[in-house]
C-alpha cells in the first residue's frame, strides 16, 4: 500500500522568501511522485516529477523537488516566493506497475505574504 | 489546446435525485481519471479508463456510483439517488499515454461542484 504523508498544513512566509514544502512517502517498489498546485476554486495543476536519474528535478516556475530514497522524501522547494504562489500544493505517488492512479497527500496550503 | 473540460461547473441537487457529470480529455489523451475532493477526505481516486475501457475502479462507492466513456471524447460520472455526503468537487483528468505506459503526468479539469441538498 502506498501512503503519501505531508506534515505540514500551513506553510506561511514572506514574499522573496524561500520555502519548502515537505513529502515523505511510502512504499516498497519502483514509483512515480510529483508535485501539484492547486489556486482556490481551480482544479490541479502539474508541477515537477520524479521516476529516476537526477534526484533534482526541475519544474514550472522555478520550483524544484529533490528525492531521497534513504529518507523516502521528496521535498519541494522554491528559492524566492511571490505571491502568485499562494496556493495548496499536493504531493503524489503512483506505482511504477500496476494501476496508473495517482495517491495523494493532505496538501499543505502555501501562503505568500507581502 | 482547450484543456480538460468539465461541465457543469456547478451542480445543486435534491437528495434522491441523479447527477451526472461530464469530462471532455485533452485530444490525444487516452487515459482518463476521476477523483472526488472534499475538505474531510481530501483527494480520493475513483476509477480510470485507458483507451475508454475501464481499467481499475477500486475507488468507487459499489452502490449508486458509476463511471463511463461511451467515446474517446467523453466520459460521464453518474451518481444515482444522490446523498448530502456525495457533496464535493469532482475533478477529472486526462494522461498521456506513450509506448503503453502513462507519463505520470495529469491534466486536470477546473472540476464540477455537486451540492446535494
């Protein structure tokens, strides 16, 4: 079984700021895991994923996500936020085989003050 | 390219009446999938098609729930005698599909709001 954990719900900081947004997964096979943003009243909006090669990837938007097998994380972060950031972002996990769905964590709602 | 569009936005229902949703895929995308969200459940899949055939709906409810794409244009979520815990937004997407394996990457509509009363 695939779980998905975010362990923060709000993330609040100022804008330039930098930030990141923690994800740690579990599962024991070869996975996806992604990113998602969600703006109020919108539906999801993919970010960045992972499958394998550079740990580092890089998505819309200057943000990044770096995995870590030994911590089983795969952290999102952003150098200097805007406000436009504000938003919920999803952290996802999908099996490499198997069923294509996409399990998602709790989200962490990202707010850019000015 | 339009993106994924679903209709209606918003939808306000009596309890016992049916609901149905509709999903248009992004052209060329040949897996689609559902997902309801709610603030208590958060996002919870519901079923997937790959190439309009049904492929795992290991997330929907046995009873009054089900999901069809009759075209590669189009698939529809009906729920039958709605209940006021089916309220939430219903969120499709739509993925790529190449050399046989799904890119992991979904498209996602804005979402329909179903509100039973």
């Amino acid at each position: 079984t695939q779980t998905v954990s975010q362990s923060d719900a709000h993330v609040t900081v100022f804008e330039g700021d930098s930030v990141e947004l923690r994800c740690n997964y579990s599962y024991g096979g070869s996975i996806y895991l992604s990113w998602y943003i969600q703006h109020h009243g919108h539906g999801l909006q993919f970010l960045l994923k992972y499958y394998s090669g550079n740990p580092v990837v890089q998505g819309v938007n200057g943000f990044e996500a770096e995995f870590s097998k030994s911590d089983s994380s795969f952290h999102l972060r952003k150098a200097s936020v805007h406000w436009s950031d504000s938003a919920v972002y999803f952290c996802a996990v999908r099996a490499s085989s198997g069923s294509w769905q996409l399990i998602f964590g709790s989200g962490t709602q990202l707010t850019v003050m000015p | 390219n339009a993106g994924v569009i679903q209709t209606p936005r918003h939808k306000v229902t009596g309890k016992g009446q049916e609901a149905t949703l509709w999903c248009e895929p992004i052209s060329g995308h040949s897996a689609v999938f559902w997902y309801r969200q709610t603030i208590v459940q958060g996002l919870e899949f519901l079923t997937y098609f790959r190439n309009q055939a049904p492929i795992d709906d290991s997330g929907m409810p046995k009873e009054r729930f089900s999901a069809q794409m009759p075209n590669q244009s189009h698939s529809t979520l009906k729920i039958q005698s709605t209940q006021p815990q089916d309220s939430a937004v219903y969120l499709c997407a739509s993925s790529l599909v190449l050399g046989g394996q799904g890119t992991g990457q979904l498209y996602f509509g804005e979402g329909s709001k179903l509100t039973v009363l």
